[in-house]
C-alpha cells in the first residue's frame, strides 16, 4: 500500500487494508467488481443518493434497487430495506447521508441474516467520526470514501475502498494493479484546480464559483465530478484509474488536519442545531443520539418554497446547497426510470429532494458567516414536514 493507503487503513485497525483510486464511485466500482456479481443480482441502497453509486452497480452488470429512507434522518430506512429484500439480493449500500450515521445496528443485522454483503457509503463521512464508539466504515464487510470538492476534506477528486475481508482486500489489490494511472494533462488540471480552490475559494463567492465551474466543465476545461456520457448512463473512461500522486500527497496532507476539521464541523452543527431547535424548527434526529459533538458534511434543513429560497439565497450571496435536487441527483424525475427507479417508490426520498437544503460546515465558514446563514433561514424560510409532504 501506498503511504496516504496504509495511514487512512489504520484509522480503522492493525487488520484493515485501504485501496486508492481516481474517484470515490471508482472506488465502489472496484469493490462491486471483487464481489463478482451476477446478472440477476440486485443491490439493495438508498432512493437518496447520487446517481454515480446505482451507475456503479449497472456498470458491473447487477440491479439496483431502491429502498426509502427515514423522514428523521434521511438514511436509508430498515423496514424498507426489508420490504425490498428479495432472494436475488446479494449487497445492500448503506449511505451516511450528510455524515450522520445510519442506523448500523438494524442493517447489520438485516445483512447478516440475509446473507448479505454490508457496504458502507461514506462519501459523506469526515474520516474517524463514530457511533456508539465505533468507526463509520468499519460496521459493514467493505466502505468507500470521498475525497471530491465538496467532501469533508478534499484531494480534488479522489476515493478510499476500506475493508478487512481478506479475500476482498486480495482482489482489490488485483483489480487496482489492472486499473490506469491517470492522464498526465487530467493529473496537471486537478493540480491548478486544487491550488485554485485552496487559495480563493470562499462562501461569499459561493454562487459565482458554481457558475463559473458549471460553464468550464461544460467546456472540458474543469476536472468535475460528473460527465455528460456519466449523467446519461455510459461508463466513462476513468472508471479505471488509480489515484494519482498528486492526490496521495494531498491526503497525507488533509489527515494531518483531521482533528482541526473536526471541531469546527462540530462547533458550527452545534451552533445551527441549537439556533434552529430555539426558534421552533424541527432538527435531525439519530435515534436518540446528542447531535453535538458528530462531524457533519453538512446540516440537512427541510423548507417550504426550495426553489426560491435558493434563488433568494442565490442573489444575497449566502452559500446554501442543495443535496439531493431529485432521488438520483442530478438526474430529472422523467430521467429516473432508465436506472429502475419508478416514481413514487421512495416518498420520503422525493419529499426530501423538493424539499432539503444543507448548511455549509466547512473549515472557510466561521462564526459571522454561520450566524448571516442562519439569519437568512430564520427570516426567509418555513420549516416542511417530510413525512407529509
């Protein structure tokens, strides 16, 4: 393993291995690969996710199939998952939408009765956040992790497969000597982009910076996350490339910074839960658990009137994001059924998609930032009910 490989594996323990690749969705590509799935196989994971992870289990020729999630949490449901639970079930994806941990104990529970290969989806996961002491990512058979723009800590792009399955850990190791090494003009683009972003990236130029990168990408001139052939169901090229050095060397980096990161993300979930709870609005629950003191990628807000709230947000220039527009973001509804999503499967998902906004926890946000942001939600926005909606 490689340096950046070797110090994320032992976050976990002295048995766990960790494999690098170009992007987090490569990354559970690769898994799924060593899993060896058949055709008539079906994957099991969240009608609330990015359309790249039901991408990832078409690519290797298996199903996917959507269960709802929690109007609590917005994680993946348990009853769901076994409603949907059928004989042909071989995998069932667990996301830890936001950061905050899914409920672990009842889907481990789930898999292990059912035969089931756990994965834990922790594209949105801050590296060594815990439930009930324990890591996310070490509750399943395998995780990945993300490392892209938007994550808890960024490489540019960048993905982590976890596991302590030795014949697992076995066929990764062979698929990821199989896999490319990115292009060298891809690899100098990531680069200047990385420098550009660490350097100039700030909240109140949220919105111009989101123009201005979806006008590059659409040029090819901006190392994204999505493309086109990617949005519309083909399999890019870069499903088989390894991670670059550039981004080994950047992780190394970002893992020293762990512990500061932590506290801010914890400071300011403590700040937007408190402010909203003082004020009446309905907060993310998480059976039970104190939110204080969990590192969050971002706090999920459900709102009445999205669509203009952000328009709003948009011309006062107060970064508010909006993780999932649709139940396999990016993707229009009518879109939906090319991926075996039907319409009405998972209500909760869809009431979430139209209704959810997310509060920004980054390292660049401080206190005068987070207090405009949720004086904005207090006075333009009302709070929606998910579970009615």
């Amino acid at each position: 393993m490689q340096p950046y490989e070797s110090r994320f594996a032992r976050m976990f323990g002295p048995d766990y291995f960790a494999f690098g690749f170009w992007k987090a969705r490569v990354a559970l590509y690769a898994i799924l690969q060593g899993l060896e799935l058949k055709d008539n196989d079906e994957v099991i994971l969240p009608g609330y996710t990015c359309v790249v992870v039901p991408n990832s289990v078409r690519y290797v020729g298996a199903k996917p199939v959507y269960a709802d999630i929690s109007a609590a949490n917005y994680n993946i449901d348990p009853k769901s998952v076994e409603r949907k639970s059928t004989k042909r079930t071989r995998v069932l994806i667990a996301q830890h939408t936001y950061g905050l941990p899914a409920d672990m104990n009842s889907l481990r529970c789930i898999a292990q009765q059912q035969g089931l290969f756990l994965i834990e989806d922790c594209a949105h996961v801050l590296l060594h956040s815990t439930q009930s002491g324990k890591a996310l990512g070490s509750f399943g058979d395998a995780a990945f992790f993300s490392f892209q723009w938007s994550k808890p800590y960024t490489t540019g792009l960048g993905g982590m497969a976890v596991t302590r399955n030795i014949d697992l850990a076995n066929k990764l190791a062979s698929i990821q000597k199989t896999f490319q090494n990115p292009s060298r003009s891809k690899n100098l683009q990531l680069q200047v982009q990385y420098s550009l972003f660490r350097r100039f990236f700030k909240p109140q130029l949220y919105w111009k910076s989101q123009g201005l990168l979806n006008k590059l990408s659409r040029l090819g001139l901006f190392v994204g996350s999505s493309n086109a052939k990617e949005l519309t169901g083909g399999r890019p090229a870069d499903f088989t490339w390894k991670m670059s050095p550039f981004q080994h060397r950047a992780g190394l980096r970002e893992m020293g910074k762990i512990q500061e990161n932590s506290t801010h993300r914890e400071k300011l979930t403590a700040y937007y839960m408190n402010a909203l709870q003082r004020h009446s609005w309905p907060t993310i629950e998480t059976d039970g658990l104190n939110l204080n003191g969990f590192r969050l990628l971002r706090v999920p807000v459900a709102v009445k009137g999205k669509g203009s709230l952000l328009s709003e947000a948009k011309r006062s220039g107060i970064e508010i994001g909006s993780w999932f527009e649709s139940p396999l973001h990016p993707l229009r509804l009518r879109e939906h059924r090319g991926l075996n999503y039907e319409l009405g499967s998972c209500p909760v998902a869809e009431s979430a998609a139209k209704h959810t906004v997310n509060l920004p926890l980054h390292p660049r946000v401080d206190t005068n930032a987070a207090e405009k942001i949720m004086s904005f939600i207090l006075t333009k926005a009302s709070p929606a009910d998910l579970s009615n909606s």
